[in-house]
C-alpha cells in the first residue's frame, strides 16, 4: 500500500494581471530589457540600440523596432512624442508597465512587515469591493468554470491596486521617499 512520500503547502508569493498579450511580450529578455532602460527616460529606437549595445545586446535597428511594435502591440509602451528630423519621423517611446528583472532575497526574514502590509491591503480590498462603482464593472460576469470562484471579481481588484501602484510610484511623494527623481510624466 502506497503512502504519501511528499507533501507541500504551497503558498501564493505574487500576483500578476498580465493578459496573454502583455505576457507574451514579455517572453523575451530584450523587451523586458528595453522595459528597463525606458523606465529612466522617453527614447527613440537608436537611443535604445546604443544602450543595448552598451549591455551586451546587439541588435539591429529593425528587430528593436519589431519588440517595440510587440510591447507596443500589448500596451506596454506607448509613443510620446514624434518629431520630424530631415524629412524622416523619430518617435520617442515610454512605457506603461514598470518592470524589474532583480534577484530578490528571500523576504521571509521580512515576515512582519509582510503581514502589517498585507493586514492594511485586506482592508483596501474590503473597501474596493463594497464600493458602488466597483459593483456596477464586475455585474453579470461569469464565475469560474473550474471552481464556480469570481475570479473576474478578483482580476478587477487586482488591477485597481496596480494602476494605484502604479500613480504612487509616479507621485513626488515617493520621488521624495526614496532619494530618487519623480518618474516621468507621459
């Protein structure tokens, strides 16, 4: 008779709300790596090529230009600013998805400032999920086939709390917080 040999509590460690789309885009280091180098500033594709090259990526102008039209495909970068140079257009770019591609340690021995900060996010949720408007985008969706969950319910909540990341990173107040410059306005 055959027992348990092994067993494992999985617990969740992230959340994401990327759709197919964005994921895919992101199936590929020179994207994320573009990511990056446009998280500090607006560029056009040569500026972008020059640091690549710097980083050890070379790559010629048109594929840049074919993972630009892929991120911005998925809309994760969008176009700032078009300026007309010797009869041709250059187009500056900016994205819309911070990202980070760090080795991160393992945040255990940050195990109570994990649980302060999820306490306070359990109560935004609640507040999310009792507000009116809130109701009115999630009405009539259908629940898991799987599990018969609302995840949809959850999705949504999930992405109120990234744009909001997302203005909070981009606020002065933040700038301030950590030694850095305000990230740049679109």
């Amino acid at each position: 008779m055959g027992g348990i040999l092994f067993e494992n509590e999985v617990k969740l460690k992230d959340v994401t709300t990327l759709g197919y789309q964005s994921a895919h885009a992101l199936n590929d280091p020179v994207r994320i790596k573009i990511l990056e180098i446009l998280s500090h500033k607006q560029m056009t594709t040569e500026e972008m090529s020059k640091i690549l090259r710097r980083t050890g990526n070379k790559k010629a102008i048109t594929t840049i230009r074919h993972h630009l039209d892929t991120l911005k495909s998925a809309g994760l970068i969008e176009v700032t600013k078009m300026v007309q140079v010797r009869g041709a257009v250059r187009k500056y770019y900016m994205p819309t998805l911070r990202a980070f591609s760090y080795n991160v340690p393992n945040l255990e021995k940050h195990s109570k400032l994990i649980e302060d900060t999820s306490s306070r996010l359990v109560k935004v949720l609640k507040s999310i999920f009792e507000d009116e408007n809130f109701a009115t985008v999630i009405n009539g969706k259908d629940n898991c086939n799987l599990c018969k969950g609302d995840h949809y319910k959850e999705y949504v909540a999930f992405k109120i709390l990234n744009t909001a990341l997302a203005r909070a990173l981009q606020s002065e107040e933040y700038a301030i917080m950590t030694g850095g410059k305000k990230q740049p306005k679109k």
